[in-house]
C-alpha cells in the first residue's frame, strides 16, 4: 500500500483528510490482484469507471494500486485501440465498443502524472492514450460529433459522450505537448466537438430526461461563463432535489451519489461554489460507516422518508471515487484538485470563437430554411 498524507484533500465541515482516506481504502479493497478494480466483488468491471476509479486512488496518494489498475487497462486495450464496454474479470461480457469508454484513459493517464510528476509512466501509456484517442476520432462525423458505439456507429452520438470526449481529448493534447509531441489533428477535432456540443442539439440522440446530458457540456469543459449559468439554472429544478440531490433520471425518484457529485464537480467549475458545497453536504446521507457510498435512494412523492430507500443496495467503486473526486476539486491542495476546471490544459474554442461559431451554424440555417432545405 503507498499513501502520501501530505495531499490530502478534505472539505471543512464535511469530510475531514481520514474520511477520504477511508473511501479511498474502499475502493482499494475492491482491486483484484492483476489490478482490476470491478465495480464490487466478483462484479463487472467497465474501463470508465475503473479510470475512474483509479484516479480516486491517486487523490489518495495509493500511486501504486493505480499504476497497477492502469496496467490492466493496458493489457485489455484491443490492437484498434478500443476497450469492450464491460468484462468479467478478463472475459468480454458486453462486446460493444464505446468510444467515450475508451477515451478516459486519457483523462486517468494525464492525472496519474499530476499525481506522481513520473515522466516515464506518461511516455509508456502515451501510446495505449494514443491508440484511443484516434479510434474514437475514426467515428467524428463532419459536423463535430462522434458516434457512441465504434462497432456500430449508425447507433448515433450522445451529448453526454461526446461531451467526455472533448475532456479526453484536452487531456490527450497536453500529453503530447509534455512530451514534446504535435497532434494538430486532434486540435481540430477538439474545435469541431466543442462546437458540435455548444451548437449542434439535433446532432445527439435524445437523452434529455437524463442528467448527465444537462451537465456534462459544462463537465467537459465545453460551455463556461454565461452560457454554463443559463444551462445550470434551465434544468436545476427539473433534476436538484433540495437537501438530498440529483435525480438520475428527471421522471424517477432517485437520486444518486455519481450524478449529485459530477454536477459539484460541474458547479465547481464554473465558480458556482456554494452551490457545488450544498451539494456536496446533502449527499453524504448515503455514505457507509466503512467509507464507502451507496449508489442512491428512492423517495416517495417528491419527499423523503427518513433517509429514504437505498436503491441498488450496492456501494460500486466508480461512485465512491466520485465523491472523492469532489472532495478534491471542493478542497484539494494538490495539482489535480483543478483538472475539472481545466487547469493546465490545452484551451480549445474561446467562448467567444464557440459563439461566433453558433452564429455562422445560424447563418446556415437560415440558408437552408430560405432554400427550402429545412
């Protein structure tokens, strides 16, 4: 076991430095020898929620049991550069090949370097990132969006996807760049995406009674300034349950630990802090003495019932690293606490090159609708 207990994290108030070690010890417990981390004992396991998880280990300073889960990543990674959506062990139970899956290794990748400054690790994983990356850009159609599914990419492309992607692919470009590599390609890819979102709703399959779908444009680092803002207060009280968080599902009533801490850690990136901390506070009715997160509970008509029911009755990996993540972007020192607000990475689109570039999809628009196009 390794853990540096000079970084961290905690929330005053909320969650002190040994709270977050115990999440972290969790989540820890779950990884399997060969460095898999499932999402509990003898479950599957998804390479999403595995980085995810991985990175909650480096905010706890245990470098090595990541290392290790990002070397199991590595030897699942297919020739094409893709990852199968779930396993079983090292047996493929779900073939599917998600292009956001298999880019957030490089989200883990550049924050296991944050974590550690090991150069070495980033030029050993660059490949397996850049293997990725470009199996996943294989499927960006010319208006900006990248298909969901690589194997069957007539499915169509989801916000919340492609949305991650564009996260992904600035943590990719500043792997390049701190290894003295150029991947102009990836740039432009990066500005047709960031368009693609901010622009192009009927470009994505229609998901809008999720929350990921609300939030994520701003997670992924797309919508900043007034635009995050206006999008936060449109759906707030569609999907926020006061004093106890984020509906999953907007006609469902469940909320869930993930969804409530990546709207924080959305919140917090676009400076709405007390808001991301009443968050954050609410949710910390379904922690589990032992450190660990219940998935969510159910409510009945709107109003919670003690602490309402806990459903799944399960505590998965990837949702207790959420709140860690939290914890870390709410009251890190370290140098990943800002990597959901961008920090240290490639910029991309201005606001003000996304908006121009809204008004020249307009202009287009019009043209079609004058041309009898639309």
């Amino acid at each position: 076991m390794s853990r540096r207990h000079s970084a961290r994290p905690a929330v005053e108030g909320i969650l002190t430095a040994d709270d977050v070690d115990a999440t972290v010890d969790a989540i820890a417990s779950v990884q399997q020898p060969d460095g898999n981390i499932p999402w509990s004992p003898g479950d599957h396991t998804d390479p999403w929620n595995l980085v995810e998880a991985a990175m909650a280990l480096d905010v706890g300073a245990r470098h090595t049991e990541a290392e290790r889960a990002y070397e199991w990543l590595r030897s699942m990674q297919r020739p094409d550069g893709c990852w199968h959506a779930y396993y079983l062990g090292r047996t493929v139970e779900d073939p599917a090949l998600d292009t956001n899956v298999t880019c957030y290794a490089a989200n883990g990748v550049w924050h296991h370097y944050q974590s550690t400054g090991d150069t070495n690790f980033l030029e050993e994983f660059f490949p397996v990132v850049e293997r990725g990356i470009d199996f996943a850009l294989s499927h960006q159609a010319e208006t900006g969006e990248i298909a969901w599914r690589g194997d069957e990419p007539h499915q169509g492309a989801l916000l919340t996807g492609s949305s991650s992607i564009h996260a992904s692919l600035r943590c990719a470009i500043a792997i390049a760049e701190r290894l003295g590599l150029e991947r102009p390609d990836w740039e432009l890819s990066l500005g047709s995406l960031a368009i693609a979102v901010a622009h192009r709703p009927d470009a994505f399959l229609d998901k809008a009674r999720w929350a990921m779908d609300w939030y994520y444009p701003i997670l992924g680092g797309v919508l900043r300034g007034h635009a995050a803002h206006a999008r936060v207060a449109a759906y707030w009280d569609r999907f926020v349950v006061p004093g106890r968080g984020v509906r999953c599902v907007s006609d469902r009533p469940w909320v869930t630990a993930a969804e409530t801490c990546e709207l924080v850690l959305a919140l917090d990136a676009i400076g709405l802090d007390q808001q991301a901390t009443s968050l954050f506070t609410w949710i910390q009715f379904l922690r589990d003495p032992d450190g660990g997160y219940w998935t969510g509970a159910n409510f009945d008509g709107g109003r919670f019932d003690a602490d309402g029911e806990l459903f799944p009755v399960e505590q998965p990996s990837w949702n207790s690293a959420a709140v860690v993540l939290a914890t870390n972007a709410l009251g890190g020192q370290g140098p990943t606490a800002g990597l959901f607000r961008g920090e240290g990475l490639p910029v991309g689109l201005s606001p003000e090159e996304l908006i121009a570039a809204g008004g020249e999809i307009e202009r287009e628009r019009a043209a079609r609708r004058y041309d009898g196009g639309d």
